[in-house]
C-alpha cells in the first residue's frame, strides 16, 4: 500500500516538474477527465503549490475535481471564479483571504448543486450582493464569511439556506433581529460570532452558548 501511494506521489510530483511538464500532459483531455476524485484533489493541490495553476488549467479538471483551496492566493479573481464555475462535482471551495474576489465573482457559482461548503472569509470586497448569488447553491451545508463586508441585512438573508449546519458570520455586525432569523435552522450546530471586538462566541444549534474567549 505505501509503495502504491509512493508511486502516486511521483507520478503527481513529476506532473507538476515544470511549466513545459504541464503543458504537455494538459492537451490529454480524454484522460484527464477520467481522472478518480482523489487523485484529480491532489494533482490540482500540487499545481497550486507550486505556483503553476492559472486560469484556463482549471478546465481541464471540470469533470473530476471536488475540492479546490485557493485561499490567501492573490491573483485568483473573476476570471478564476467563471472556470470555477463549471467544476461538476465541486464540493469544497475555500476562497479565504482571496482579496480580489468580489460579490460580482460569486456569479459563476450560483445554482451549483454539488457545493457544500464554501469559504469566503477575509473576503472584504464580498457584500450582500454577494449573499444574493450565494442563496442559489440549494444544498450548501457550511458556510463561512466572518470579516467580509456583509451587513446585518445579508445576515437576515442566510435564511433561506435551509441546510446549513456551520455558519461563520465572525467580525459582522449581527444585531439581535438577524440573530433572530436565523433560527429557522433544523440543522445548525455551529454558529460563530465576534460579539465585540475581542471576543469570540459559539453557538450550539439551540443558541446557547458552548464556547467564549477573548481574542488577541
């Protein structure tokens, strides 16, 4: 088994060698979307490891692709964000201090059904015009926008994702009529705030609080 992962290893490692290395392996559409899930993660974390991912590589992992971590990566912007959203069977989508992604970016997504957990964290440019486009994806279970600039309007929006189970509003001005709207929620066990500036709160799924501490 480890000389199974070993040779995975490799085989990835020399994908992502060089730029010419890609290049050559990306024209092999056919294969590419064959590629299992696992392997397909893997070979695009590499990618962005080393720097060689750039817009149009993304399509070639449309079809395989499940989870994409792009976080605190500058460049991703608009135009990631319009490859990113024709990923079939995206599920995880972490954007977190992506400080060019904007509510207009979040467009792409909209309506993306395989999409569960999606991080806009540190996001700034992100606003309630962005909630809008986010209340498209039907079945997204966490989601996390703490220190975005969505305001207590967007927070009374939220309600409409019927299945949320984590929700990260941390550093938002939740006032108590958003708070109250959010317990339409069947399935939250986890709602994160900062009640004040240097306090961190969370919350089980009966609102009560399970876990407070002063933040530094």
């Amino acid at each position: 088994m480890n000389s199974e992962i070993s040779l995975v290893e490799l085989c990835i490692d020399a994908a992502c060698k060089s730029r010419e290395t890609v290049d050559k392996w990306r024209l092999q559409r056919r294969s590419l979307d064959c590629l299992p899930s696992p392997l397909a993660d893997s070979l695009l974390r590499r990618l962005i490891t080393r720097r060689l991912l750039h817009p149009s590589l993304l399509e070639v992992f449309k079809h395989s692709v499940e989870e994409v971590d792009l976080r605190g990566e500058n460049s991703v912007d608009a135009e990631w964000m319009a490859y990113l959203g024709a990923f079939r069977h995206l599920r995880y989508l972490n954007l977190a201090e992506c400080h060019r992604i904007n509510s207009s970016a979040l467009w792409p997504i909209s309506g993306m059904n395989s999409l569960k957990e999606l991080d806009l964290s540190r996001c700034s440019k992100v606003n309630d015009a962005g909630i809008n486009h986010i209340l498209s994806v039907p079945n997204l279970e966490k989601l996390r926008i703490s220190k975005t600039s969505v305001t207590a309007k967007g927070v009374k929006l939220l309600a409409s994702l019927k299945h949320l189970s984590l929700l990260d509003l941390g550093g938002l001005p939740v006032d108590d009529a958003s708070l109250a709207s959010l317990q339409v929620f069947l399935f939250l066990y986890r709602l994160t705030l900062f009640m004040a500036p240097f306090i961190l709160i969370e919350m089980d799924s009966n609102f009560k609080i399970m876990f407070c501490q002063y933040q530094f």
